[in-house]
C-alpha cells in the first residue's frame, strides 16, 4: 500500500510538472507568436430578425507551427496574466478597424465587433490606442463594438463608466458579453453607456426544452428591453432555439447554425462577392 501511495504521489508530480511545462512552454511560445505573425482574425457573423447579416464578431486564432490551431479559451487567459493581451488585443482591434474601413470603402455597412479583455480595458492608455487605431485605419467608430464582460466592473465602477462615455462619445457602442454569467446589478447597467446585451451561450444550449433555462432567457431579453438595448444571441445551433429567440424578443443572433468562424479575409470576399 505504501508504495501504491508512493505511485500515485509520483504520478501526480509528474502529471503536475508536465501540466506546468505545458503551461510554460505556452507562454514562451505566446510571447514570440505575434513577433512571428502567427496570429489570425477570425470572424463570426451575425444575423439580425431572419437571416440579414448585420456584422461580425472578431475572434482571434493562434497557429501554432507545432500545436496547430490552439484555442483562445486556452491562450487568451495566458495572455492576460502575462499582459501580453495588450499588444494582441491592439493587433487585433487594429486589424478589425482595418476590414470596417475596408466594408465602408465598398458602401458595406456592416459593423464588427471586438472582444476587449478588461485587463486591456483598465490600461492607462486604452483611449489613446483606440483613439491612434480608428485615426490611422479611417475607420467609422459607429461600426466598431466593444464586447466587455462584466469582470471589467471589479474595477472602479467610476472610471469604467468614465472610460466608456469617452469612448462612446466618439461614437463607439459597446455590448455587455456573457451576460447573466456575472455579478453585474441591473442598477449598475443603467449607468453604463451600452448599446447591446449578449445571453451567454450556456443559456441557448437547453432551450426552448430547459423550463429553467427557457424562463432565465426571457428574463434577460426583458431586462434588455427595459434598459432600450439590443439583444444578441450567441452559440444558436437550432432554428427551435432560433425561433424560441425570436418569440421571446431577441434580435439578433450569432451561432453555427447560421455561420461558422472563418478567416476574416474569407469573409470579406464572400461580402464582396
Ligand atoms: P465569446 O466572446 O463568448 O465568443 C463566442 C465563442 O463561442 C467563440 O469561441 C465562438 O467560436 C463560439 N461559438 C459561436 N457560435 C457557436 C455555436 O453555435 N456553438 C458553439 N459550441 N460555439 C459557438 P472562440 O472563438 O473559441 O472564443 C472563445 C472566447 O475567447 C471568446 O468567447 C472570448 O471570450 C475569447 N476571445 C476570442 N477572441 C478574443 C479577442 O480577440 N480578445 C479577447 N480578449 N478575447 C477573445
Ligand atoms: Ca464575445
Ligand atoms: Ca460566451
Ligand atoms: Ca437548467
């Protein structure tokens, strides 16, 4: 028994360092990977009432020469402890300020929309970056959505919101990702100069089967509805999920069932036609 303990102490340090390696060769990696260009914007469109495309939301992708395509899920929060997220999240609203200039010059007006991570956010110079990048693209600000979440508020409530009026002063909307799946109080959101809310896909995955889920979904398009902001669904993989949006008032919607990810110069030539 004592040397099964033994096995199974040293299976766990093993398991635990290999773990750790993991990590830390991940992090090596991500710190040359936007020197070496390996990053790549993807994006995902999103549909308003029926099926007219509105815009897209930008989603950034790591290939990696030995790993292959890795998952933002698993590098972005590497990226935020490091603080590597400020250059890449820059790189990336750059680079959708880019394709919006791009749409505009064709007489397209479709807006993109671009995740911010809060540690990105609370940088001292997040104005003038996003104030240099919009200059330098010629980008219309009022094609250009900030998705925060609302981890952004365990900051100071007062310089958030600050930050946001500026920005939306310059005619930047902003919309509240993953919503339902924080602490956000309604009193707050009434103080923030948003233009959207995004029910978290956990919340479309059950319905309309999920009573619990169903009635939590109606809730949220009804909070949505009394702050006057827009409602956009994400992960739709069904038309009955679809269709049990639209019933309950939601008005946009972004998922597999109507478009996939795909490289953002894909999408343009498809835009283009
Ligand atoms: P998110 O902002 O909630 O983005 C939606 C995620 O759901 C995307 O995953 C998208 O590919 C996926 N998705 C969309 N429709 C469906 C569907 O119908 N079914 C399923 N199963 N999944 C769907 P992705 O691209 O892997 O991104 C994961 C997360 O990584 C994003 O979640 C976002 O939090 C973060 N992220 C992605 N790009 C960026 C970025 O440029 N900056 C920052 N800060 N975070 C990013
Ligand atoms: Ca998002
Ligand atoms: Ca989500
Ligand atoms: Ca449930």
């Amino acid at each position: 028994a004592k040397a099964e303990g033994r096995n199974r102490v040293a299976f766990f340090e093993a398991a635990m360092q290999a773990s750790l390696l993991h990590r830390y060769e991940l992090e090596q990696d991500l710190r040359a990977a936007l020197r070496l260009g390996q990053f790549e914007l993807w994006v995902q469109a999103q549909f308003e009432g029926g099926a007219k495309m509105n815009g897209a939301e930008a989603l950034v992708r790591w290939r990696h020469p030995v790993r292959g395509l890795v998952s933002p899920a698993e590098f972005i929060p590497i990226a935020e402890e490091t603080g590597l997220i400020v250059p890449l999240g820059a790189w990336v609203l750059r680079s959708a300020c880019e394709a919006i200039r791009a749409l505009q010059g064709a007489g397209r007006s479709l807006r993109i929309s671009v995740n911010v991570s809060a540690r990105q956010f609370l940088e001292h110079d997040f104005i003038a970056q996003v104030r240099e990048i919009l200059e330098q693209s010629g980008a219309d600000p009022s094609r250009l959505t900030l998705e925060l979440t609302e981890s952004v508020l365990i900051d100071s409530f007062d310089v958030v919101a600050g930050r946001m009026r500026e920005l939306h002063a310059l005619g930047i909307r902003f919309s509240l990702d993953d919503f339902g799946t924080g602490y956000s109080s309604l009193a707050y959101l009434k103080r923030l100069p948003l233009s959207e809310l995004k029910i978290d896909r956990s919340f479309v995955r059950d319905v309309p089967a999920d009573p619990e889920d169903a009635a939590l979904v109606e809730g949220i398009i009804a909070v949505a509805h009394l702050l006057h902001l827009d409602v956009v669904a994400e992960g739709v993989e069904t038309p009955e999920q679809q269709q049990f949006l639209r019933a309950a008032g939601c008005g946009s919607f972004q998922g597999f069932l109507l478009h996939r990810p795909q490289p953002i110069d894909d999408w343009l030539k498809d835009v283009f036609g």
